[in-house]
C-alpha cells in the first residue's frame, strides 16, 4: 500500500492547524506559528527516523549518526521547499521585471 494517502493527510492537517492558529489569534505572528509549527515537526521527524537497533540495517544506513540524520532531513527539506509553490515570490530580491 503507498503511504502517500498519509503524507498528503499530514501535510494537510498541518497546514489547517497552523491556519487555525493564525485565525484564533489573530495578533499571533504568522513566522512564529510557522516557526512553531516547523520546530514539532522536525522533532517528530526525528524521533521517527531514529535507526534501529541492527548497525548491518540497509534501511537504516543513512540515518546511523546524529550528523547523517540531519543531512537527510535537510536535503529533504530543501527537496520539499523548492518543489513548493512559495517557493519564488514576487516580492524576492531577485525576481526580474521585464
């Protein structure tokens, strides 16, 4: 079974939590909630992906380390970053204007 059912879900929920967030308080900074919101999900994040206890783990390889987990979990972030639509904005220092 694919587990992208899942990840769309999560994805989602995260999104509705941190709107809702922003709407019940509507001093609240959208950064800090966005802040907040990425500092639980990278904990989670690792405490998911800790490796199990078999060093010989093909699963696990990439994660053996403190300094390779948060490799990984970086290159997936910049992965998932980049494939956003928020990505480019408009108002970025380097948008061109034609």
């Amino acid at each position: 079974m694919s587990q992208q059912p899942i990840y769309d879900e999560a994805a989602r929920r995260l999104v509705e939590l941190g709107n809702t967030l922003a709407d019940d308080d509507t001093d609240a900074d959208m950064q800090e909630v966005a802040d907040g919101l990425l500092a639980g999900a990278i904990h989670f994040w690792l405490y998911a992906h800790q490796p199990c206890e078999d060093p010989r783990c093909v699963d696990c390889a990439s994660l053996r380390t403190a300094e390779w987990r948060l490799r990984e979990l970086l290159s997936r972030a910049e992965e998932m970053a980049r494939g956003s639509e928020y990505f480019h904005s408009p108002a970025d220092m380097t948008a061109g204007s034609a």
